[in-house]
C-alpha cells in the first residue's frame, strides 16, 4: 500500500455521522465506508435508512448501524450517546452535519425579519449548535482515546457572509437570521474546541456553498453568475473535503474551516 493510501485508510475506525440520511450526509456515509471505516448512520426517528444503505459500498457489510434521535431533545441525544458507547468499540470520527436549513418548513423560518419567530430561532439553535456542543462534549473521553480522532463540524459559507438579498426576489427562498448566526457559532466553536481537545483530538469545519438541489430556474442562474466556478455545488464535490479531514491526510491540521465554495467567497 502506498502511503499516501495508508494517509486515507480508515480501516479499523469508526465514524458517527449526524443528518445521515441527508444529501450531504449520504456523500459522507459512501466515501468514510469507501476508505474502510465503520459508519454510524443518525437521523430522525422515522428516518427509512434502507435507500442509504443500500448505496454504500458491499464490503461495508457488517460495518453500517443506523441510530434514530431528535437532536432537539436534550434526553435523546444522551440515550444515543449512550448507546453508541455501550459497546466499547469507542469512536475516533464525529461528523456534526445535521440542521435546519433555508428549505426546513418551519413557520416563521423563511420570512421578513420581523416575522422570523423566536421559537423558531430557539428550535434552529438547538439542533444546528447546541445540539453540536452537547455532542462533541458527550464523545470526547471516547474520542481522546482514539489515535486519530477527528470532530467535523458542517458549516456554511453564511457563517461567514451575509446573504445577497438579490439571489432570492420573485422565489420562494430565503435565508433565515438563525441559519447564519448558528453557522457562525459553529466557525467559533470549531475554533474553540481545537485549542481545547488538542492534541488528542483534531476540530475542523466545512463550510459548503450552495448546492444545486432543483431550486428555482432564475435562483440558479443568479448564483452561477455570481460563482468563479460557474456552477452551483453538489453533493459530489465533498467527497474529497470530508475524506482528507476525517483521515490522516490531514493529521496535522485543526482549527480550519474548508471552504468548498466554488469560489463565491473570493469577491
């Protein structure tokens, strides 16, 4: 085996991912499993795991369990944690990629500022990062114990920048105040955790642009424009990004925030 293969073994881990079942939460599933880790698939209970499942690699086999927790509920997240380390496998990768996005069907989630509701913002902040604090603290004894622990954590390029108003008049879109500051919170904490958890434990953010999910015609057009790149995202484009941070190939590095933006932070 070359070395650089060595670098992105994963053979003999094992990886919990959050919002498994999600686009991007598939993409990871599929390369972590590829580069022969064990994966533990989270997601809403009620989630149908098989499609995701059946995606993964065949010599997966054996190394895929699906968990079900509501990251909104404080009892849930310790029950899942507490399951997943009932075993004594431990855990050497967290990936924290579930949240409420611009899309969730919240009320009083895409809407005017002033009608952008509290509770709302309360549910959006406990999923997209209290939710991600409460994990990361209930896994690090378990992390600190592996050789190559990495956390994850998936941001966004509006953890970052404020929102373009212009991208979204005559849709149904939106970008809700709660998305980016929880975003930004997750940038900070990611910061945090890294001077904190070293040099057991490696923290590193990915911040994702906007990815092509069949969003309206002239939404789409306007983003393209706006992208060096001249294309929105896809799920595809972070095979790569979540494969070298979840792997030695990125052992000496933590504290960074990937941005896999096509280039539209760059004006």
């Amino acid at each position: 085996m070359s070395r650089i293969n060595q670098l992105m073994d994963l053979g003999g881990r094992r990886a919990l991912i959050t919002g498994a079942n999600g686009g991007l939460g598939t993409i990871m599933a599929q390369t972590l499993a590829e580069q022969g880790c064990s994966v533990l698939l989270l997601d809403r209970p009620g989630t149908d795991f098989a499609p995701l499942c059946a995606s993964l690699p065949a010599a997966a086999a054996g190394r895929v369990h699906c968990l079900s927790c509501d990251l909104e509920d404080t009892a849930q997240r310790d029950a899942m944690a507490a399951e997943v380390l009932a075993d004594g496998a431990g855990l050497d990768i967290l990936i924290n990629n579930a949240a409420f996005v611009g899309t969730s069907g919240l009320t009083g989630w895409v809407a005017p500022f002033e009608e952008q509701s509290l509770d709302t913002w309360r549910r959006a902040m406990e999923v997209n990062l209290t939710a991600v604090f409460h994990l990361c603290q209930a896994f690090t004894p378990a992390l600190r114990a592996s050789a190559g622990a990495s956390i994850i954590n998936i941001a966004s390029i509006y953890g970052m920048l404020g929102p373009d108003w212009s991208l979204y008049d005559d849709t149904p879109m939106g970008n809700p105040a709660a998305y980016g500051a929880s975003k930004g919170g997750i940038l900070q904490l990611t910061r945090w955790l890294a001077t904190t958890l070293g040099p057991n434990i490696r923290v590193n953010a990915i911040s994702p642009g906007g990815i092509f999910r069949q969003q309206p015609e002239v939404f789409v057009e306007r983003y393209t424009r706006r992208t060096p790149l001249g294309r929105m995202a896809t799920e595809d484009d972070f095979r790569g990004a979540v494969a070298y941070l979840a792997s030695d190939m990125s052992r000496y590095v933590t504290g960074q925030n990937l941005v896999v933006d096509g280039g539209w932070g760059s004006w």
